[in-house]
C-alpha cells in the first residue's frame, strides 16, 4: 500500500498543474490555456504528428515525455517564452521543483519521470528534440488560430520568435517550414513585429 499511497499522493499533487496559467491563448481566444491542457495537446500531436519528425522516434518515450515536462512549473511557474529576466532563474526553480515533486513518486517511478524530464531538457535525443518541436509549435499554432492574440499583446518581435526556435528544425524540418509562414502571415498582419 506505501508504493500505492506515493502514486496518489504524486496524481493529487500534480493536479495543481491544472492551475498554472500560460500566455497563450486556446484557438477561440476566450482564455489562456493551462499547462495540463498544453502538456494534452502535445502529446495528441506527438501521435498525429510523428511521420514529420525528422528521425523516428519512440512515442512510448515522447508522449510521457510531454505529458511531465511543465510539472515542474507547480513549484516554479510558468516562465513565459519570451521573459527574459524569468529565463535567468528558470533553470535554478525547475530543477528544485523536479526534485520535489518526483520525489514524491516511489523511487522506480520517480527516477524514470526524472531522466525524462532531464532528457527534455538536455534536447540531445530524438524524441527530445521531436518534443521541443511539438512544445514550440503548439503555442504558435494557437497564437494563428486566435489572431496573434498573445503576440500582440506582448509586442513580440520575429527575432524572438525565431531565436526561440533556433533548434527546431533539428527535430522536423516541415513543422519548422509551416510555422516560418505562418510567422510571416502574422507580420503581414500586424500581430508579430518584423525586425
């Protein structure tokens, strides 16, 4: 029962995800989506969207991969793509709330959810690299559906844009070329400031 009372306590405890609201809002615009909707959305794409990955890569690794990678942001909030000042200390507070919240797991559990959020992090395999695209594009492709909402209400620049993807075509090069004209269409537009 102790194994099964760490996997509730750590299901409860992640709940909270729910609550963290990001800067992006869902395709209707009506309001900001939050992590554990985000974190859904990836790992639906993941499925849908594997056959663009540049190399071929383990869904059973991916889509838990994605469904972990912002449980940190319960302890470290959610930092917002284009802060600055937020990206100095994201390193420092995520790393403390990783080893707070899979720490609550039993120690197999725990250490799996760890190494994957760390293999995440380090962008270096196949499926991290495919997770990245999938956690860069979703953000944009609601930011096209909603009318640049956020980006204009951030005042977001192409260079950011681009400079926050600076990887992305390592992990599939036709995502990264769909979301380049949708960038542009949103220059076009007045949503995204072209510099």
């Amino acid at each position: 029962m102790e194994r099964l009372e760490k996997q509730m306590e750590f299901i409860l405890e992640v709940d909270k995800v729910k609550k963290i609201v990001r800067q992006t809002y869902l395709s209707d615009a009506s309001r900001k989506e939050n992590d554990a909707e985000h974190s859904w959305h990836l790992a639906l794409m993941a499925v849908l969207l594997k056959e663009y990955s540049n190399e071929d890569v383990d869904l059973a690794k991916v889509i838990p991969m994605v469904l972990i990678h912002d449980l940190v942001e319960i302890d470290a909030g959610d930092t917002y793509a284009y802060d600055e000042a937020g990206a100095k200390t994201k390193q420092e507070r995520e790393t403390k709330a990783a080893d707070r919240i899979f720490g609550l797991l039993p120690d197999d559990q725990g250490t799996w959810f760890r190494e994957l959020w760390e293999e995440f992090e380090a962008y270096e395999t196949a499926e991290a690299k495919f997770a990245h695209v999938l956690d860069n594009a979703q953000p944009l492709f609601l930011n096209d559906a909603s009318n640049g909402r956020s980006w204009a209400e951030h005042g977001v620049h192409k260079s950011q844009i681009y400079k926050r993807n600076e990887h992305t075509s390592e992990g599939s090069r036709e995502i990264w070329e769909y979301m380049k004209k949708l960038v542009d269409k949103h220059i076009q537009l007045g949503h995204v400031i072209d510099d």
